[in-house]
C-alpha cells in the first residue's frame, strides 16, 4: 500500500543483511517509524509488544524471526527453541503456529549449513503468498460489495468492520479491509463505519488511517454505536477479519466483533469473515470450547493513549478509578450460525465444516484432529 507516495509491506526482509524491517504500528497514527528486527527475541518481542499485529502479520513476522534464529545458529536444537519462544509470544492467531509448522520441519530436512538460505527463502515466500492471498480475498469480497451496491443504486455502500484487518494486519492488502480497497478502485461508492475498537483502539487509530491513506470514506464509531446504526438502516455489511476460525467455521476475532454480529442477525444485515486459510485451525471445531482466548494486560483498559495536540506530545491517561480493577480479554469467538459466509482466497463459503473442507481439501486432511 501507498505512504505519502511509497509503497510499503508492513515487513519486509532487508536485501543485503540479516535484518527485518517492520512498521511500528505502537506509534501510529501520529508517527511513521521503522523499526528493524536483528534476533528471534527481538521478533518475538515486537509481536508480543503488538509493534506487529493483526493475525497473518503475526504468522509472517514468526517466519522471519525463524529466519533470523537460523542465521544465527541453525542447529535443530536451537530452531526448536526458537519456535517455542516465538510460540509463546501470543496465544489466539493460528497464523503463528501454521508458520512454523510450515517452515521447521522442511529446514531440519536440510543440512546444517543449508538452513539459513533455505529458511530466508521459505520466510520470503510466506510473505509473497500473503500479498497473492489477500488480494484474492480482495477480488471475492469485491463481488458481494458491488452486489450490495447494484441493490442500492445512487448511494454508497456501508460497511461496518471492526479493529483492523487492512493492509497492517497482514503483508499487504489487508482481509477485512481489501475488498474495500478494489471496491473503491473499481469506482464503487463505499463509506465504512469503523468501530474504534477499545481497549487499544486499533480501528480508530489504524483502520482510520489506512482509509484515509487510500482515500476511502469512513467515520469512526464508539464501539457501541454500531447496533443502532444498523437499526436506522445506515449499514448494508459487516466484514471482519479473524485470528482463528474452527473448521467448522467458528470465527475468533478481536473482543467486540460477537456483539457486532449478534447486531447483524437481529437486523437481517449479511455479517462476513474474511480470512486466509492460513487462519483456519483444521485441528478443532468448538470455537468457544477450544480457541485460546489472550488475556492482555489490565493498563490497556484502564489508560488511553493519545496525542496531546497542544503539546504535540503522545500521552497516556488513566480513564477508570483509582482502585478499581479491569480484565482485558482480547478476543472473543462469534459462533457460526451468525456467520453469513467466509470470505476466503478460493472464494466465499458458508461456514459450515462442509463447505470450508470442500474448498480446501488438502489443507483439512493434513492435520489429525
Ligand atoms: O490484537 P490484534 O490487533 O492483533 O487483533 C487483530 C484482529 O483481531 C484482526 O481482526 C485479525 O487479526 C484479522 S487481521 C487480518
């Protein structure tokens, strides 16, 4: 995607060292920052620390940290150890487990000191296979946008998402957010309702200006405003992005969407995932019994972080009582029957384990559940 007139992945490999590049996305929308990663913990850090985010993202920056761990030292021992670390960085997006999974076995295939280039390669072309599958979710969302479009004739389509599943929370493109982008470059009329998505804001401060960015019309919502705006008819879809989705197409996604979806259902508007298979968890089906669900730290409920305009500085503000306490879970899973379809790189599916194995036969026969 386009910055000020360049175009950037959100990570990329640097060409001529063993380095990583990302964009930290801690400092935006009030500051562009690189910031280069030399070390599997420095990986692991940055997707802890959310300087990386978003579930694909996570998956690429694991493959690139594993890189790093290789140059390193590439014995299996160490390889090994690398994954656990990068393992336990976060807990809910599958994307990093997939990653790994792909990429280890195929490096302790090779000799010692064949690692690191095999292992810089394989990271490249999770990346590359990203972009390729975010822009294909991209051309089949573009289908159910311009379909709500031919049924609106006159007037731009509203789309609710929420968090941010753009271009930053994966290499590029985006989930949620890339039918959006063709909508727009195919001169379709779309204006999105952005929820802001507390505790740690990633649509007001990410999704927002990723559109903005792309010249998108939007508005940023309190994340309770979105239920009564559907009620006076002022949106047409939802799409979301998702962390993990059961194969029978349970969808975990940022704390807040299940309520957006419930919403949804109660007023007939069409609530869609978009995700790569990458984020599919072959191995369950019980979304609510059996994701993971992150349990961030209390801070970011209990303080804000914004700018200061006067100052021109960042600040952090508590917002909630002295004493009182806060529970921060990141997640939460919206189960299937609110789920219209899943918006994937083979097309759209019902979310149903039939549908979803049908579209990816092989993906779901690889893993024992
Ligand atoms: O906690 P985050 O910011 O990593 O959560 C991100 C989301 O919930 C996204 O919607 C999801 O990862 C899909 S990203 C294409």
């Amino acid at each position: 995607m386009q910055v000020n007139g360049n175009h950037f992945r959100s990570i990329w490999l640097a060409d001529d060292e063993p380095r990583v590049l990302v964009i930290d996305q801690t400092l935006l929308p009030f500051a562009f920052e690189i910031q280069p990663l030399s070390t599997v913990s420095e990986a692991a850090l940055a997707i802890r620390n959310m300087v990386v985010r978003g579930a694909p993202l996570i998956g690429a920056t694991a493959a690139c940290g594993l890189y790093l761990a290789a140059e390193t030292d590439a014995l299996e021992a160490n390889l090994r150890k690398a994954c656990q670390e990068l393992l336990s960085s976060r807990p809910t997006a599958v994307n990093l487990r997939w990653a790994l999974d792909r990429m280890l076995p195929l490096l302790l295939a090779e000799p010692e000191a064949a690692r690191s280039s095999l292992a810089r390669k394989l990271a490249q072309r999770i990346c590359d296979e990203d972009v390729a599958t975010n822009s294909a979710i991209g051309d089949h969302g573009l289908e159910l946008i311009s379909k709500a479009a031919k049924s609106s004739p006159g007037r731009a389509v509203n789309v609710l998402t929420h968090c941010n599943a753009g271009w930053l929370a994966t290499v590029d493109w985006g989930t949620a957010l890339a039918p959006i982008f063709k909508a727009h470059d195919a001169g379709i009329p779309v204006h999105v309702w952005v929820d802001e998505t507390r505790p740690r804001n990633q649509g007001a401060s990410l999704t927002a200006w990723e559109l903005g960015a792309h010249g998108v019309a939007h508005t940023v919502i309190a994340d309770n405003a979105g239920g009564h705006l559907m009620q006076q008819g002022e949106v047409d879809l939802c799409i979301v992005g998702s962390d993990r989705t059961t194969r029978t197409g349970d969808v975990c996604n940022k704390i807040g969407t299940y309520l957006k979806a419930l919403a949804a259902h109660d007023n007939g508007i069409p609530f869609y995932a978009a995700l790569p298979s990458s984020t599919i968890d072959w191995t369950i089906r019980d979304g609510i019994r059996d994701i993971p669900i992150e349990e961030r730290p209390a801070e970011e409920v209990s303080h804000i972080n914004g700018r200061d305009n006067a100052a021109g500085t960042l600040v952090r503000v508590r917002v909630i009582p002295d004493g009182s306490s806060a529970a921060n879970p990141a997640f939460d899973v919206t189960p299937r029957r609110f789920v219209d379809g899943i918006i994937t790189e083979r097309g759209v599916a019902k979310a149903s384990e039939e549908h979803l194995t049908t579209l990816f036969p092989q993906e779901a026969a690889g893993q024992p559940l």
